[in-house]
C-alpha cells in the first residue's frame, strides 16, 4: 500500500491474452504431433534393424504392435484430443473403433487379417490387445511362453505387409 497516494504501477500495454494463449495451445499441439511423429518413425528403424539383426520374435513382434499403436494415435490426434488418445492405452481394437467413428471409409478389415497371421507357440491367433507382455514372451502370472523364439520367413513377409498398409492408410493421411 502506498501512503502517499503515488501512482505505483505505470500504465502498460496488456498483451493480447487469446493471441499469446493460442501461440502456446499451438507449440504445445505441434511438439505432441512431433514427439509421436519421431516415435513412429524411430520405431520403424528399431524393428527394420531387428528384423535385419534376427532379433528374437517376441521382441520384434511386440515392435510392430508399439508402431501400430503409436500411428493409430497420431491418427487419432487429428481429430481428437490427447486427453481422448490416452484414455485407449495401448488398446488397438479400440483405438481402431474411435477412429471408425469419425473416420468411415478407413478400414481395418486388411489390418486385422494380416495381423491374425500371427500365430502364437501353440498356433493360435494371439491377443494384440495384450502386446506389452510379448517383449516378455509371457502374461502376467504366466509361465508358458507366447512365441517361438525364431521369427518366419512368413512373420517377416507379413511384419512388411503391416507396415505398408499403415503408411498407405495412416501415414499418408
């Protein structure tokens, strides 16, 4: 307080709050669709290198399902909020849902089929809903494995099949 009645503040242009606010909403945008961007892409070199180097199939299959979620949520980011992404985890079923719903001429009928080639050690179809536990090659709690340890000149075939559709389809959106 000022006893003897000073003006204590100089008059000062306010900057225009909205402008300042929107620059920073979209930074803050830009650096989320950047940071799944180099993810995706960084991902993608990580099971190429591995598919080269015959890394054990748990792991690589478990690359694959990690590109597959990270590119259904960048997909997903163009029509949604982060908020919205991240409520599906690591769900791919649903993230494929969410984005039928806006999105209907998208299908992942052909995703589907050839993610079903994939087979685990008893040779049935696995889970892709539950692919974080594939870079341990067993559940939670589990004692069998998921996968052989060797991964098919067919898994690969199929690996590359995946990863054109999704730049066909999601990438190049």
């Amino acid at each position: 307080m000022n006893i003897n009645n000073e003006k204590v503040f100089k008059n000062v242009d306010i900057p225009d709050m909205d402008t300042d606010l929107n620059n920073i909403a979209n930074e803050y945008w830009n650096n989320i669709l950047n940071n799944y961007t180099k993810i995706a892409n960084d991902s993608k070199k990580i099971l190429e290198i591995s598919l080269k180097k015959d890394i054990c199939k748990p792991l690589v299959i478990y690359y694959l399902f990690f590109i597959i979620e990270i590119s259904l949520k960048l997909y997903l980011l163009k029509f949604s909020t982060i908020e919205e992404v991240d409520k599906y985890a690591h769900n791919i079923t649903r993230l494929t849902q969410k984005i039928n719903e806006n999105e209907k001429n998208l299908n992942f009928q052909e995703l589907y089929f050839m993610l079903k080639k994939f087979k685990n050690s008893k040779k049935q179809n696995i889970n892709f809903d539950k692919y974080y536990d594939f870079k341990y090659n067993r559940g939670s709690k589990e004692k069998n494995l998921i996968f052989e340890q060797e991964v098919s000149k067919e898994d690969k075939m199929t690996i590359m099949e995946v990863l054109r559709w999704i730049d066909l389809h999601l990438h190049s959106a």
